[in-house]
C-alpha cells in the first residue's frame, strides 16, 4: 500500500482513505451503516474495511437509519467514536430524532460528562441524476440545529483531512460529501496527505488581485462552479475571489469577513434552497459585519425553492456558471465609485 | 392456458423451501402474566429478598406522594408520578450490578433512585434546573429521556459496544406502554436480537399514555408477543407483584449476561395517579378502575404475603416507614433550597469548545447581566 508517487486520486479514495487511516490510529473509530461492509457502500467508500478491521469494526447494520444513529449514540456512550454512513441525503431524515434530540445536545444535556464523537457521513447534493430522493441539500437542516457541526468538503486534499478531523473531533460532525465531487480528481498522495485546517477554517481558493472584484462565497459542490465562474469572468474584466467555507458550523465570519472588506461586494452560491438557505444567514452575518465595505447588497444564487427536480430537468435548477455570472452583473457596477481601488 | 401450463412444458424448481430460522414457541410468553405472591412458589422465597423489596417499595412510595407533594409547593415544575408501578421501579433498581447500566424514561426517576442515585438529582430536571442532574457515568443510569422511546437504540449501542470491548455489562432500558407504539421502539429490539446484545427491555405497561388506553395502542395479542417478531423471548409479568418482577427481570439480565442476547419483559401495572400534577385523570378514566387497583397495590401484596409467612409484624412495617419518612423530610429540606443557577453556564458543553458564535453572544450575555447588577 506503498506509493510514494503523488497520482491523481478521486474524492472517493480519499474519503475511503481518511477512514481506513482513522481506524487504523485509533480502535475505537468504529464504522456502521447500509452495505457498508461486504459491498463497501454504494458509493465504495467503505471498500475494503470490513476485510481488513473486521465485520465488527465496519458493520452491516439492520435497514434503519434512526436504530443506526440511536445505537451510534449508545456506543458513543461507552466511549466508541462511530463513523456512521447514511446511504444518500433523503435516507438520513428518519435519523433526525436521533440528531436532534440526542446526538446534538447529550453533551449539554449532562454538562459536558457525555460528548458525542460521533461523525455523521452524508453523500448529498444533486447533479448525479439521481431520480427522486437522490439529491437533497439538507444542510439547513443541520445548520439551525445546535451542537452539530457541519462540513462538506470540496477538494479531494480536504475530503481527507476534514474527515480525518471530524472523526478526531469530540463533538457530533454531520459531514457531508459532495456526490458529483465523488469522481473528481487531483493530484494527492494517500501517503502523505498535505496538513488540513481544522474544522471551522475557510479558505480562499483564487484570491482576487485588484480591479473590479467580488467575493464568491460557497461549499462543497459549488466551489467548482464558482472557480470557473471566475475563469470565465476575468475575461470580462472581473477579479472574483473564491471563498470555500469548508465548514458551515463553525462559521468563519473572519475569513469571509476579510475578503469581502477587501472586494466590497459579495455572491453567496449553494444548491440548497435560497429560502431558508444558508445563504441568507451568510448575507445576513456579511451585512452586520461589513456593511460600510459594501458597495452592494450581498446576492445569492441558490436553487429554486421547489422540491428537487427530476433529473431530466436539474440542470436548470442547479446553481451553474451562468447564474453566478449573472448575479456578479447584478452587483451595481453601475454606481461604481470605488472602481480601479487596489485590493 | 399460459406457455407454463402446457403439458410438458419447462417448471422451474422453486428455491428451496422457506423455513422458519428459529422455532417461535419458546419465545412466546406465558397467557396469563406471572405471579409469585400468593402461590405456593412464594413460600420459597429468600427473606432477606421480601424485606429488601419491602423497605424499598415502602421508601419508593413515600418518594412518589412526597414529589407530588413538591410540585404543590412549586418547587418541582412537573412530576410523572411512579405510584402503583413501584414493584418495577425497585426491581429495575436492584437487579442490575454495578458495572451495568439502567435507561430510565422521565417516570422511571425512582428506578435511578433506588439503584443509588441521590433523590434530588434525580429531580433535577423535573424542577426546572439543568436537564441532567447527574453524571451518567456516576451509577451508570443515563439521563432521563423524554422523547418517547429514543433511549431504546441507545441501550442497544451501549450494551453492543460493551460486548465488543469484551466487558461484562448490561443494559436495562425502560418505556411505557405508548412508547412501544413508536418506531424506535422497533428499530431498538430489532438491532438487539440481530446483534445479541445484552439488553433487556422493561415495558411498564401501565394501561395508559397520558390518556390513550392500550387497545387504541396495539392489536397486539400482548406488548410482551412483540418480542416473538425480533426473535428474543417475551415475558410477561405481574407488574405489581414485586418479586415475580425482580425474578423475571433477574433471569433476563443473566440470560444477556451470558451471551444469550436480548428479552423483552412486559410487566402489567396500573399508574395510580394522573400522568403528571398538570393532567386530569377523570376526563379518561373512572374511580371504579382506579379503586379495583388501588386493591392490587403492590405494597399490599407484598406485606400480606410476608406477614402470611410471619417475616414482617407491625414493628418492622413501622420502622419502614420510619425510614421513608427521613428520607422524605431530607428530599423536602432539600428541595425547598433554592438551586443556583448561573446564565453564563448556558453557553457552557454546547461544543468541547465554544464557537465565534457563541463567544458573541456570551459576551452580550454577560454585558446585559452586568447592566442589570448595575441597576440594582
Ligand atoms: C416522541 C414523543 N411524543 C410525544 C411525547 C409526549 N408524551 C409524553 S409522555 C406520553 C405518554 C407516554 O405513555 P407511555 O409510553 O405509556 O408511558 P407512561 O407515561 O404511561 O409511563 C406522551 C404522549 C413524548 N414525550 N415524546
Ligand atoms: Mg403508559
């Protein structure tokens, strides 16, 4: 298992790798879930791990997603760090009870004598072609619910160091993988992962260097959209800066903050739902926070506030490079007065 | 005539023929629920046992009217009164060993009590205080669960994590009639009897949730049949007969112990009082029932069937009750302290670390609160 050379890998790998590596530092990382075990999961991220630690280390639990999060909170109880899997987005939501009123709050309920290190992974979002029940951005959800962390990763470098973190982390992290990003490849060496941030850190990934700018501010699936917006834009005389938040909960109010006092303006991009939708805490903390820098009013570009469409017609729902084009357009050029200041 | 049907024609052999993979008769439970006192069997009983569970149902008892009694006063905000379901919350107390661990619900606080915990800690939530007034870990009982049945998955995750460390622990969980009504309940025993954990469950059927009575709950031929579906035995069992409980559940908890998986133990009870101070038992129930239980109470039982074999003379009911009673004034003088609660304790093991967010609002917390000192 040996390779030393940095080869292109996909996210899936690293996912599969940052928990193979966590079981392996620490027995009491224990993995449960649907088809995790013989098959190695619908998506193969579990590949390989019943084999290696064994069924009862990596277990093929009943059908029941609230028993799986229910007998996760019990383990953890005992002082087991369980890794659970929910099969995709929709499949979590029997578990809620279980998030809501345990895993979320045991550690407050009993004063800090019971954490709850347990790590929730959730294949989520949309653009797969995932019929029905197969696309859900539930991050809302997650995010009003205090306790829990939230994370989605967007690079394959970060898919493992965020999952080796949230697994190290005492408290509940409800992580959720990017199901189009599952394929996405990059150069990175299983052997020696590049140090990761810790939960709660965002990051600029294309930083703007001055003209006319704008922060573009997203998660998970729509990071890429947003780097090649910016592509595109600089052909049109646009330096966007590229925020990847990395972590909804903790929030990193410093790192956005900074960029958007620096661009002045700011496009918030997520395939959740825009009522309702992380987006509209994120304008509304830039807003509370950076509102003399502002030089327009903070835009989001969401998906439609409509169940998940049918895949034959996602395409028009998901936020992609036009839509954000646009919505850098709508930021009111027009009143530029601020227009040529260094950044 | 279909092509399957003409003479000659290719019949595929069915897949072998389905069998049942274990034989469900020696996990359905008795017709009739199982009783020790006043049967012949009662006479074998060891002494020492009866005068425990005695001096406990006595004590459990005095606990209950004197809780009540507290949210008179205003010093609980609401109690789930236990009384006539005593005999299954001493027994749950007292048949587990230390290492092992107990599941109450919010009405199961004289379960915790008895198996150690101090009375007011037990109360904590129920008077508005902080929501667990204990370290779970202290007398290994877990914090008292309100959502119905969601502490069911947790015994079973206790309990498995335990066999896997090759720990000799088990879990006594408890739920209420209405309780096996919820999915948990399901997902719980299914996960238990697929892993063999060494659980057992309690269902205190007391006729009642809030004010459903079981036949609106389960066409069930009894909860205890349910165990026959998951593949674990079912018990059932007079709930107010204290000694057939504590056997019952005693010879469950050694059946887990020694590897033989999960029992599900319905005990039939009656709740004597309302569901809680706040609800109105006459509006779904009437006095008749309540006095035909009130004649099965399970302290009557026990104390006739001890004086029957002359271990129990008015002395020793005397001195029982004397000992309930300084607990009972303890648990008061107590209760009658005002606790004291500090604000900034709420943003207190919401993470192992505070966030930004919350940092914020602390500190507005803390200004507001120096404002108000200001003022005074
Ligand atoms: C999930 C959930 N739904 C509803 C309630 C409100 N509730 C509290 S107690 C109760 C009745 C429970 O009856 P049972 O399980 O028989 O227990 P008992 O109160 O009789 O001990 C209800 C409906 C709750 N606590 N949790
Ligand atoms: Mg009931």
């Amino acid at each position: 298992m040996t390779t030393t050379a940095v080869k292109p890998a996909t996210m899936a790998q690293a996912l599969g790798r940052a928990l193979r590596d966590a079981m392996a530092a620490d027995p009491a990382v224990h993995v449960l879930g649907e088809d995790v075990g013989t098959l190695g999961g619908v998506f193969r991220i579990t590949d390989g791990l019943a084999k290696e630690f064994g069924d009862d280390r990596c277990t093929d639990t009943p059908l029941a997603e609230a028993g799986i999060l229910g007998t996760a909170v019990g383990m953890a109880m005992y002082g087991l760090r369980p890794v659970v899997e929910m099969q995709f987005d929709a499949f979590a939501y029997p578990s809620f009870e279980q998030l809501v009123s345990h895993v979320s709050r045991m550690r407050n309920r009993t004063r800090g004598a019971l954490p709850m290190p347990i790590t929730v992974r959730v294949p989520y979002g949309g653009g797969i072609g995932g019929v029905e029940h197969h696309s859900d951005s539930s991050e809302a959800y997650y995010m009003a619910t205090p306790g829990l962390h939230v994370v989605a990763p967007a690079t394959v470098a970060d898919a493992y160091g965020l999952l080796r973190a949230a697994i190290a982390s005492d408290d509940p992290v409800v992580f959720l993988e990017p199901k189009r990003l599952y394929w996405s490849k990059a150069e990175w060496s299983p052997d020696h992962p590049e140090e990761v941030a810790p939960i709660g850190r965002a990051v600029v990934r294309r930083p703007a260097t001055g003209g006319r700018t704008a922060t573009l501010i997203s998660y998970g699936p729509s990071v890429p959209v947003c780097l090649e917006a910016a592509e595109a834009a600089s052909a049109e005389g646009w330096d966007l800066e590229v925020v990847d938040l990395r972590s909804l909960v903790p929030f990193d109010d410093e790192t956005v903050c900074a960029s958007v006092r620096r661009t002045g303006r700011a496009v918030v991009v997520h395939e959740s739902t825009g009522f309702g939708g992380p987006g509209g805490e994120i304008a509304a903390r830039i807003t509370e926070r950076c509102f003399h820098h502002l030089e327009a009013p903070v835009l989001r570009v969401a998906g439609f506030d409509i169940p998940y469409p049918p895949p034959m017609l996602e395409r028009h729902h998901l936020p992609g490079v036009d839509r954000v084009l646009d919505a850098v357009a709508r930021l009111q050029w027009e009143s530029e007065w601020t227009e040529g200041r260094a950044v | 005539m279909t092509v399957l049907e003409q003479p000659g024609a290719y019949r595929p052999t069915p897949p072998p023929a389905w069998q049942p993979r274990v034989d469900a008769a020696p996990l359905l439970p008795d017709a009739e629920p199982y009783r020790l006192l006043g049967t012949d069997a009662a006479a074998d009983i060891d002494p020492a046992l009866l005068t425990r569970l005695y001096g406990e149902l006595v004590r459990g008892r005095r606990y209950n009217t004197q809780a009540t009694a507290l949210t008179r006063q205003g010093r609980l905000a609401v109690y789930p009164s236990s009384t006539g379901q005593e005999a299954c919350q001493v027994a749950a107390g007292l048949v587990l060993r230390e290492q092992d661990w107990l599941f109450p619900s919010y009405r199961d606080t004289l379960a915790a009590v008895v198996r150690g915990l101090d009375p007011v800690h037990a109360l904590t939530l129920l008077r508005g205080d902080w929501h667990s007034g204990y370290d779970p870990r202290d007398h290994r009982v877990a914090p008292l669960c309100t959502p119905l049945a969601t502490q069911l998955p947790h015994a079973v995750g206790l309990a498995h994590a335990a066999r896997l460390k090759g720990d000799d622990v088990v879990a006594l969980a408890l739920v209420g009639d209405g309780g096996t009504s919820e999915g948990d309940f399901h997902e719980a025993l299914n996960f238990a009897a697929v892993w063999r954990a060494p659980v057992v469950f309690l269902i205190q059927n007391n006729g009642f949730a809030i004010s459903v009575p079981l036949a609106k709950q389960t066409a069930a031929p009894s909860l205890a049949h349910k165990a026959v579906g998951y593949g674990m035995p079912g018990r059932l069992v007079d709930g107010n007969d204290a000694v057939a409980v504590h056997q019952v559940l005693g010879e469950a908890v050694r059946r887990a112990r020694a590897g033989g998986g999960p029992t599900l133990v319905e005990a039939v009870t009656y709740r004597l009082e309302a569901h809680t101070n706040a609800d109105d038992a006459t509006r779904y129930r009437s006095d008749a029932e309540v006095e035909a239980w009130r004649a099965h109470d399970p302290i009557t039982l026990l104390e006739e069937a001890m004086r029957d074999r002359g271990l129990l003379d008015d002395q020793a009911v005397q001195s029982a009750r004397d000992a309930a009673e300084r607990m009972a004034a303890d648990l008061r003088t107590r209760m009658h302290q005002d606790p004291a609660l500090d604000p900034m304790d709420l943003f207190e093991d919401v993470y192992a670390e505070k966030t930004g967010q919350l940092r914020e609002q602390a500190d507005a917390l803390r200004a507001e609160l120096a404002a108000e000192e200001g003022e005074r």
